[in-house]
C-alpha cells in the first residue's frame, strides 16, 4: 500500500502534509493506531523489570571483554548461589532473569556438547557445574522468568586453531541438532537449515539452551563485535525459525524482531517512547540495526520511512544499564548506582513505555555483593511501598464527551487493565477524576489498552483541584503500556487529565495516584 509519497499536500490539516497515493493523515493515523504488539510482546512489557546477570570468565579477569585465550580454569566462583540472585532480584520487584549463558569471550556457562570450551573444562565442581541449570532452578523456585544471552560474537572460535567461527566452511544443508554420542536430547525435534560451520554451532547451542532449561522467555542477541574474522555471516531468519519453533513464548530481542535497544546503555530514555516504528523493510528482510536516533516514531518519521517503502510494526524498547560501572564484577573500588539513581532510571523507563533490564554482575564467589544487594532491597522497599495502594480507588471519572458503549470513564478505575474509556470523539478533552477525600500523592499512573487499540495519546496534562480552580502538576508526551509522572507532593480530591494531542480517539485502561513515601536523606 505504501510505496511511494508522491507529494502532494493536503492542505486540510494545516501545515502541509505528504500525502501517498491519495492517503491522507486520517488513513495514515489508523494504519498506525491499527499495529498492535504480540501476546509474547504484551507479556514481556507486563514484566515491567527484569534482571540481567553478566557472570563468566571476565568476572575472574576483571575484564569488559575477554580475548577468547581464558583458561576456563579460571572459572572457580567459590560460593555460587543463584538462589541469592533470584531472592535479591524478587525481592527488589523483577520479574525475569537473561542471562549470559555465552558472552564474546565464548566460554559457555553451561556445558554444552558443542564446545569443550565451558564450565565443563573447569574445575569448578570437578567439571560438572552447570550455572545455566541451577539458574533455572532458581528461578523457578523464586517464580522468575529466564531468558538468555548468547553472544554470536566469539573469540574464543575465531582465535582457536581448531575455530569455527569465520573458517570458510561451505554452507550446506545440515541437521540441527548434531547428534553427539553418549549425549541424546529428550527432545526429538530436528531441524534442516543451509548453514556453514559456525551457524550449525550456534543453532546446535540455541537447541540446547531453548530445550533443555524449562520455558525460555528473552533471547538477547547482542550487536558488539570486538574482532570478526573470515567474513562470516550469520544466519539470522533460521535462527529466528528455531526460537519461533522450540519457544514461541520467548522474545527476540536486539538484533531481532520483537524487542529494540533503548539505543544507549546508561539508563537514558527518550521523552516520548513509541512502540509503533517504522522500519525500512518488511520483517523477513530487515536487519534491525541499531536505532539510536531521538525520534524513532513520530507521525513525520512514520510518513518518510513508510515514504521509502518502510513499513510499520510492534517494536517496544528495552532500557538496559548496569548497577555497576561496567557489566561485569571487576572489585569492590567499582562505582555501584545508588537506589535513589536506579529508581530514577525506574521511573524514567518503566514510566516511560520501555522494559527496565538492569544487571547486576555476580563477584567471584557467585553471589551478588553486598553493595548491590543493599541498593536493591531499597530500591525495591520503595517500589513496593509506593505503589501497594491506588490512592484513586474508590473514585468517580466523568467526560463531558459521551462513551462508547460500556467505555465509560469509570472503567479506568476498575483496576483491570483489560477494560478501558473511550469517548465518542476525537481530542483535546478532559476527564475529571473525584476522589471520595482529599487525598496525598506524588505519583501519577497512566496506561493505554495498547492490545485492543494500539498506541495513541501523544501528549496530555494533568491538573489537581486547588481552590476553586485548577493547578498544572504534569505535562508529559506518550502514554503507551505505561507512564508515570512523578511530582510534588500534595493534597487534593480531585484531578483532571487533559488529552492535549492523540492519534485518533484516545482511550486509557488504568489510571492510579500513589504516595511514595518520603525517603531518609
Ligand atoms: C554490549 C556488549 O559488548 C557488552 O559487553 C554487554 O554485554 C552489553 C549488554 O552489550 O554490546
């Protein structure tokens, strides 16, 4: 349908405006508000936080990156508690752990048939550790999600003689997963790809990470490259087919096509976060480079991608940082976040339409630090006592427009998330919340039914009752899955949201007031 903006102007919406082939701003406006995001989507951004553990051979180096030569001697934590991750992690308000089960380095933290590069050459637990495996128990004992990390990039297959990676090994068809002696997989699923050397490893690994660990829920493929070698390539759509087949729950996130980089690694978010992207190509042939740019979503961004023959789709952003400067443990001189800057980046993050993936690197004992943990449990008192009770519960909404059947105002106090207001036209407009009381908040919450009608509201306010008049407390941009606005503490019965700027009719599922309380300085 979008091939081409020949471009013509349609006056009617004030500034000039592009038109395709005779698509106005209306018909680009439902395109838009139409793409809606994937139960596994859905799912995953309902996890709101999550936990990224990066823990390998860097962490016995005190190293970023490793250089693919580390002995896995070197891998001897001394007091390996994933329970202790998964407790900390629960307890601070996550709901999912990825893990590095591979990072560049290439050692793998599970002993993988593939490889005798991995904990099983360790004389940790005299060679028969599996930190993937007690992880796994962990999280479910704790009711964590897990997910994985693999990186493609590896040194340790580039730098070896005997290396896969980059060998110039023909592409042939192969089967996955190469039968290995004396180690059958309970699962009989087998697939035939066209792959060279590396890519068969890498998918044998994939089936042994995707079939032998319980559900998987976040497969992360990551960007970085510190070296290549050979011009090798990698076989992306077949790896995609794979986690599609052995984990449909999971999402592919990075370089793949369910979840994008917030595009930085320290905390920051856009102010307006959209989940609805235009991407230069349909998914089967788009790349998914990195997105760095400020604007990622705006309608104007939308109408020139899709003007290049881009399309739309469901792309919702992951803001990843680490509680530590840097991402692995390296000692205990290494700057830990305080809970105060992490609940910032919490706020800013989940508040803002994105998942929050914060890491914290186990030391060389295996457990998280002290330092960490402490900031964590703080972060997670906080969030915990903020948020255990909707102080808008118990009060009436109006709109001065009149509802779609059954989408009355009220509906974004019934405190599910599946129901929603939604007036019979277009903004700006008010709704006024009536609190029973007058009653004392500094948070404000804000959710759209993105599953049933997508992403809309591009800017609205909210005022609270003062007097006889109205004060101005917020004025934010998106709203998506979720927003939060943060402002100062104060005493009101009653509060107005003002829908400044929407694509089309807006609507919203939930609204809460909440206290946080005041912190100790
Ligand atoms: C980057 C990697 O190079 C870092 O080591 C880390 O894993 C981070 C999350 O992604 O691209």
């Amino acid at each position: 349908m979008f091939k081409r903006w020949s471009v013509v102007f349609c006056g009617l919406f004030g500034l000039a405006w592009p038109c395709v082939a005779g698509l106005d701003r209306e018909a680009l406006i439902e395109k838009v508000i139409a793409v809606r995001p994937h139960p596994r989507q859905l799912a995953w951004q309902e996890l709101e936080f999550t936990c990224f553990v990066h823990f390998g051979v860097n962490t016995f180096r005190g190293v970023e990156w490793g250089d693919g030569h580390e002995d896995p001697a070197i891998f001897q934590p001394t007091d390996l508690d994933t329970d202790q991750w998964c407790r900390v992690a629960r307890d601070a308000g996550m709901r999912l752990v990825l893990f590095t089960a591979k990072h560049h380095d290439g050692f793998c933290l599970w002993p993988s048939r593939y490889t005798r590069h991995s904990v099983a050459s360790s004389p940790w637990r005299d060679g028969h550790g599996d930190v993937l495996r007690d992880l796994a128990a962990s999280c479910r004992k704790y009711g964590l999600k897990l997910g994985v990390y693999l990186s493609p990039a590896d040194l340790y297959q580039i730098e070896h003689p005997e290396g896969l990676y980059g060998n110039g090994s023909a592409y042939r068809r192969r089967t996955i997963p190469r039968p290995v002696e004396g180690r059958p997989f309970e699962d009989p699923r087998t697939f035939e790809v066209e792959a060279d050397d590396y890519n068969e490893y890498f998918m044998n690994q994939l089936f042994e990470l995707l079939t032998e660990y319980g559900p998987i829920h976040e497969v992360w493929f990551d960007g970085a490259h510190p070296k290549r070698k050979g011009g090798q390539q990698y076989t992306y759509s077949q790896w995609y087919d794979m986690i599609r087949e052995l984990a449909p729950q999971a999402v592919i996130a990075i370089k793949g096509p369910d979840v994008r980089w917030c595009g930085n690694e320290a905390g920051w978010t856009r102010p307006a976060e959209w989940s609805v992207i235009p991407i230069g190509a349909p998914p089967g042939k788009w790349t998914w480079p990195d997105m760095q740019a400020a604007d990622l979503g705006s309608l104007e961004r939308i109408a020139e991608v899709l003007g290049e023959g881009g399309v739309l789709h469901w792309y919702p952003a992951e803001t990843n940082t680490s509680i530590r400067h840097g991402w692995f443990w390296r000692d205990e001189r290494q700057h830990v976040k305080p809970a105060e800057e992490i609940l910032d980046i919490w706020y800013r993050s989940v508040g803002g339409n994105t998942v929050f993936l914060l890491n914290v690197p186990p030391d060389r004992r295996g457990r998280f630090a002290d330092r960490d943990v402490r900031v964590l449990q703080e972060v997670g008192r906080v969030l915990r006592e903020t948020f255990a009770h909707n102080l808008a519960t118990g009060a009436t909404a109006r709109c001065s427009a009149p509802s779609e059947p059954g989408r009355e105002p009220a509906r974004i106090l019934d405190g599910d998330p599946t129901t929603c207001w939604m007036p019979k036209r277009e903004a700006p407009m008010e709704l006024v919340v009536m609190l029973p009381e007058p009653r004392r908040f500094n948070r404000i919450v804000l959710q759209e039914p993105i599953a049933d009608f997508g992403q809309r509201i591009g800017r609205f306010a909210v005022d609270v009752g003062v007097d006889d008049g109205w004060k101005t407390v917020a004025e934010d941009t998106v709203v998506g899955y979720k927003r939060i606005c943060r402002i100062e503490t104060g005493t009101t019965d009653r509060v107005r949201i003002r829908i400044v700027d929407c694509r089309s009719v807006p609507t919203i599922s939930e609204f809460g007031l909440y206290l946080e309380p005041p912190r100790e300085p």
